[in-house]
C-alpha cells in the first residue's frame, strides 16, 4: 500500500492507473492504496456471494430481481474512486452511463488480513458520507457475515451471522442465502 506522507501531493487517477494489473488500487481520501489480488477463500467467498444473489435478485431465478449486482466495481466519489468485492444497485436507479457515479444502494468487502483495516476505517466512512444504505463484511477466515445499515449518518450492526446457517439477510431478504456456500463447502449434513 502506498500512502503520501505530510506534505505530498494528493494521489490522482493518473496514479492509479500506473498501479500494475496484478494489484487492486484505490484512491481514498487523497492517498493511493494498492493491495494483491485477492486469496482464494476471499475470492470464492466473493465469488460465491455474488452467484447467490445474481440469480434471484440481479436475473430474477427464484427471486424478485430488480438489481444490478457488479464484481469489483470502480466507483468515483469525486477525488475518491473506491473498489468494493461487489455491490448492487436498484436498477431503477442505475444510469447506462460507462462511469459509475451513482451510490450504490448495498456493497460488500470480503475481508483479507491485509485490507481490513482500510474496509473498515476508511472504506466504511466514505460509504457513510456517500449515502451507501447497507454495507455486508464477509471474513471467510472465521466465517462470518456482518450486515450494516446506515442510519443518521452512522452505521447500526443489524446483524451477523456465522457458520453454515441459512439466512434472510438485508437488503436482499427476499431468498434464503445459505452461507456454507460462501466459504466453498458442501451442504452441511441434514
């Protein structure tokens, strides 16, 4: 991770861009972070999510649709451009604009070692400051699901959850997600 010191220029999308593929680069309150691609529990833990929700909410299979579920996309909160595992938008909302601008309605990190603390901290406040009305954390290393809900500003737990139990998890409540499927695991026995 690259962070200006006191007195250093502020990182541009310029930068960015420099940062080579094999890394995730964003910019978040001025300073230029780069982290490695993700490990292979993080991405199928993603990977998994994402697949879950895609079929009933993004092409209706089983569920109401209505979304747009995206894998790593570019968000650009003006100086900020933020990378979230996934996020979702109300397709009512979505523009078909090639950058995307609009604030999404839910994102999810998958927690690594390495990036936590910034999902946590610094990720977490722009979401806040940017309206981001639901924010999932998802740590395969213990397994569990932490689903936040804006409210005033700040951020209330409405709920995690942990193991291989199924779930009606906000805002996507409408279907059951069975989270052994997050963690790359065979149903659990009956």
């Amino acid at each position: 991770m690259a962070r200006p010191g006191l007195g250093k220029r502020a990182a541009t999308y310029e930068d960015l861009v420099k940062v080579p593929d094999d890394r995730v680069a964003e910019i978040l309150d001025g300073e230029l972070y780069s982290s490695p691609r993700p490990a292979v529990p993080h991405a199928v833990a993603s990977s998994a999510l994402g697949s879950e929700i895609g079929g009933p909410f993004q092409q209706g299979r089983g569920g109401p649709g209505g979304w747009w579920i995206l894998d790593e996309p570019e968000l650009h909160f003006g100086e900020d451009v933020v990378v979230p595992d996934l996020a979702g938008w109300r397709r009512v909302r979505m523009p078909t604009t090639p950058a995307i601008e609009l604030v999404p309605d839910w994102v999810c990190e998958v927690l690594s070692p390495s990036t936590e603390a910034i999902d946590r901290v610094q990720k977490l406040r722009i979401y806040a400051r940017e309206g981001v009305a639901h924010v999932w954390f998802v740590n395969p290393h213990t397994r569990t699901l932490e689903v936040l809900r804006l409210a005033s500003e700040s951020w209330v737990v409405a709920a995690t959850h942990g193991g291989d139990v199924t779930v009606h998890v906000e805002p996507f409540d409408a279907v059951a997600l069975e989270m052994y499927r997050l963690w790359g695991h065979n149903a659990p026995d009956a």
